[in-house]
C-alpha cells in the first residue's frame, strides 16, 4: 500500500494529496502528523514552494529519515509552477539512496488571502493530472 505525506500552507498541495489519496483508497497525512510506514510500498512527498524550496517541516522529514531503496513520488505546487520545490526534494532523496520514481507539479495560487494570481488552481484539470500521476507511480 502506498503512503501520502504532505506539506501545504495555502491548502494548494492539500488538494492534490487529498485527490491521490482518494484514487489510491488510502489517506493523505498533514507531514507535521507522518512518520514514514517502513512497509509501505511508493511513497509518495509532496510540498509547496517557499522560496523555491519544499516547506521546513518536509525538508526535515527528508533530513531525518532513510530513503536507502526507497520508491519515491514526489509532487508539488508554486506560484510559478516551475516546480523548484520537487527538483529540490528529488536531490536531496537522491543523496540519501531514494529512488525517485516520478514527480508532478502544477501551478498553485499565491496570496490566497487576496486570491489574485494563479486564481483557480490547482483546478480540476491539475487534480485529474494529479490522480492520473498518483496511478501511474503507485503501479511501479
């Protein structure tokens, strides 16, 4: 069975997690709540960008950690969409023996307070994208 850990601040990579988890049959966990299931097969991190990084709380998930051998998706979203904050967790899994599988990222919406760029995202077209992805890798 795969696992979904998450980091979201404005609730954009909440969404995503939310929608895999509900694909897989499985829940998605708040990374401030995680400690990694040794048994599970495809572990799938996700987190937003801050300051085109993953959040704190992932960053130290990823810190404190073993990923020796371990199947990892990986999946994001940011205001630029660039997907900083993935290629940031992949090289840091990477250093510590994972095997990333495969990575998703997507636009997410920025200032959610004013809700004035990227309004709409991550919309339904991002969240299908998401659900297909989180198939994909969970069949790896």
């Amino acid at each position: 069975m795969p696992q979904i850990i998450y980091e979201s601040i404005s609730g954009n990579t909440r969404k995503l997690a939310d929608a895999m988890a509900g694909e897989l049959g499985i829940k998605a966990v708040d990374v401030r709540a995680a400690t990694i299931d040794p048994g599970a097969g495809v572990l799938f991190l996700g987190s937003g960008c801050y300051g085109r990084e993953p959040g704190k709380n992932m960053s130290k998930l990823i810190e404190t950690n073993k990923f020796q051998g371990r199947k990892v998706a990986l999946f994001g979203t940011s205001g630029g969409g660039l997907g900083m904050e993935v290629k940031a967790m992949a090289e840091a899994l990477k250093g510590k023996g994972a095997i990333v599988i495969g990575s998703y990222q997507c636009l997410g919406k920025v200032l959610p307070a004013l809700n004035l760029i990227n309004r709409g995202h991550p919309n339904n077209v991002d969240i299908e994208a998401a659900r297909k992805f989180a198939r994909e890798m969970a069949r790896t």
